[in-house]
C-alpha cells in the first residue's frame, strides 16, 4: 500500500503581495483551490491515506478547507513544517505516517493532465526502489533534468546551464520506505536547504532508480504566469474540473 504526502509549506514569495494574506494553495485554479489537484491525483492514481505537510501560518486553514478527506474519499492528517527548508525535509515529517510503507511524495501546487493509477500500481508490486515523474519541457534550464545512459537515469542535474535533455523533473515521486533514513543522512545544500535532487541521486547511484513519462500537461501553479496558464489549462480540460 502507497501512503502519500502533499508538501504545503513555503511563504509562496514568488506569488507576493496575495500571498502576504493568503497562502499560494488556497488561489484559485478553475473552481478549485489549488491544493485539490494533488489531492486528486493521488486519489485517482489509488491513494487512500494523504499526509498535508502544511507551513504554520495556514494550518487552522488548512483543516477548516479539507477536513477530514471525507469529501475527496480520503483520510487526511496533517502536520506542521515550522521551516521551510528543502523538499527532502518536508518529506522527512512523514516518517511516523508512513508505517513502514511506501511513499508518493506530490508538490502542493503541481498540476498533471494525466492519470497514474497503473504506474502507482507497477510500484507497489517492487520490492524496492523509487521512481521519478518527467515531463518534458522547451525550458529545462529551469528545473531539475533527467540525464539520461540508454534506458536508464544516470543522474539528476539541478538548473544546468547545459541541460543533457529536455525531460524534466516534476514534483511527483515515489520511494521505498529507506527514503527516511537518506534523508536522515543528507547535509544541507549551499542554498540551506535538504534537496530533493540529493536523494533522488542516492536512488539513481544504488541503481534502483526508474521513470514515468507524462504524456498530458504539467504545470506548478507557483508563479503569476504559470497560475494564469493552469487556469487556462483546467478550462480546456474538463475532467480535472
């Protein structure tokens, strides 16, 4: 059984001044606050238990907005990253959570066209390993990128200035149970922060790396630009409504 997660946290500076009174995944995309979709996704993709890592200036928010799950067909819980210091943190809260199983690890503001209930069952069915989301983009200097040696990933390069392709890196993931103790062993990056990227290099070094290829839309709905496209997105797309 997958467990999942929806990091929440961060200030959403990029989204400022409405993010000064309101956190970036209450904003609306089509006729849902921003935080449904990666709800959703793992709903469909087969997710019954979701763990909201929130930052603490929305918690009481975010409880009063999602409740209990019940209206998703879900069981939420939720806890607090006082400090919003790297992905890999965030994903570290959910240790306990997690009861030994694996994780589907999904950022609060990201929004797939596709479906992943199959590729989430594949992963069930290992013994273990971790598996990235990729999308391929005209603009991957901007993200994390696949480099990829025959079939396989052989490493994941953070903002290349060269970037080895154009298949980026989403904010959707999957990991075995050992996830927790390679976080618990990461040091902080230059920038202060435990990098999502560091672990997901662990995984690719030991071999036990795999992929999923989007073939929908992607989008992270963290700027005035990207909010604008995934509402246009949403409307062109009915089922996400």
């Amino acid at each position: 059984m997958i467990k999942g997660v929806v990091l929440a946290g961060g200030k959403g500076t990029r989204l400022w001044p409405v993010t000064k009174v309101a956190g970036k995944h209450f904003l609306p995309v089509g006729d849902k606050p921003i935080i449904y979709y990666p709800i959703l996704t793992l709903k469909k993709a087969g997710v019954k238990d979701i763990l909201i890592v929130c930052g603490p200036e929305h918690t009481e928010q975010y409880v009063r907005l999602l409740g209990s799950g019940e209206e998703f067909g879900v069981n939420l819980y939720y806890t607090i990253q006082v400090e919003p210091v790297g992905i890999a943190h965030g994903l570290g809260l959910a240790r306990s959570f997690s009861d030994g199983q694996k994780i589907a690890l999904i950022l609060g503001d990201n929004i797939f066209g596709d479906e992943f209930s199959k590729a989430f069952a594949s992963f069930d069915k290992r013994d273990q390993g971790a598996a990235v989301v990729l999308k391929r983009v005209p603009d991957p200097k901007r993200f994390g990128v696949a480099k990829f040696k025959g079939h396989k990933v052989e490493r994941i390069i953070e903002k290349p200035k060269r970037p080895p392709s154009s298949w980026a890196v989403t904010g959707l993931y999957l990991y075995d149970n050992r996830v927790f103790d390679v976080i618990k062993s990461l040091k902080p990056s230059a920038r202060g922060e435990y990098e999502i990227t560091d672990v997901n290099n662990r995984y690719i070094n030991e071999g036990t790396m795999d992929f999923i290829k989007t073939k929908k839309f992607w989008i992270d709905a963290g700027t005035f630009e990207s909010l604008h496209q995934a509402n246009l997105l949403v409307r062109k797309n009915r089922n996400l409504r």
